[in-house]
C-alpha cells in the first residue's frame, strides 16, 4: 500500500514549489497575476538595493557592522514585503478600473455622438417636411386666381359693370 501511495505521489503532477515569475499581465481581471513577484516596470518604481555578502552575520553590540546599513527587526521586513505586495496589488486593481473607465467614456462619447447624428437627422427631416408643406400651401395660395372660376366670375363683372356704364351714357 505504502508503494501505491508513493507511486501515485510522484506520477501525479504537483504544482511547483517555486513561485513563477514570469512577466505579470496587469490589463486582466482573471487570472489574477502572481503578487509574489515584480510587477511590470517595477524596477523602475523601486530601486534594487546591490547585493552584499549573502552570508548572515552575528551582530554584537559591542562592534560596529562590517558595511553601512540599515538593521531592521524581522517584523520590520515582513511588514514592508506585506506593503509591496499590497501596492501591486493596488496597482493591479488600478490598471484595471482606469481601463474599465476608459471603455466607459468612450462608450459615453460614442452614444453621445450617435444622439447628436440621430437628433440632426431628425430635425433635417423635420425641415425637409416643413419645407415641403409650405411649398404646397404657396402653390394652393397662388392658383386661386389663376382658376376658370375666377376668369369666369371677373369676365362675367367685368362685363356687367361695362353693360351698365354704356348703358348709362349712352341715356344721357
């Protein structure tokens, strides 16, 4: 049973162990990138400090330190990695609220412009048949003394003011 188990350990596969630290995508919410490791231009943000001996030595308090330094209790350092890995994380959450806010304003911008085009096309519109019906009326308001009942009507008193003025001069 025991070689079952160990069998079955090392043939399935396990995460692995060591953080990947590959290039961080910050433009996307999933999967959330690996705060554990430098966020994109990050060196840039924060200075790398050169590197001393990587041995640990025994600090007396009697001696002075072997290089010029800062001595930093353990909860000192836990605390600042924790602030680093907060401010990516921030960072992270910031890229993508300014990119979620600029897809905004310009959706914004672009059904804006759309209600502009819309609200100029309507009016155009609005005019055109404005236009068009006021042109009718004109053209109505123009033939009515252009019409056979009008010609009629003038000829018709025309002649019958004529008749009667001959008629009156012509007893006198």
């Amino acid at each position: 049973m025991k070689w079952l188990v160990l069998t079955l350990a090392l043939l399935i596969p396990r995460p692995a162990l060591a953080a990947d630290c590959t290039a961080q995508d910050y433009t996307k919410a999933s999967p959330p990138p690996n705060f554990d490791c430098p966020s994109p231009l990050e060196e840039t943000l924060v200075p790398r400090p050169e590197h001393g001996l990587k041995d640990s030595i025994k600090l007396l308090t009697t001696k002075p330190a072997p290089w010029d330094g800062i001595l930093m209790d353990s909860d000192r350092v836990i605390q600042l990695g924790l602030r680093i890995t907060a401010l990516r994380r921030l960072r992270w959450m910031d890229t993508l609220n300014s990119a979620d806010r600029l897809k905004a304003e310009v959706k914004l911008a672009e059904d804006t412009k759309k209600a502009d085009i819309t609200l100029l096309t309507s009016q155009r519109e609005n005019y055109k048949t404005q236009l068009q019906e006021t042109q009718k009326e004109l053209e109505k308001e123009k033939k009515w003394y252009r019409s056979w009942t009008f010609g009629l009507i003038v000829g018709v008193v025309v002649t019958s003011a004529a008749a009667v003025t001959l008629a009156y001069v012509a007893r006198k």
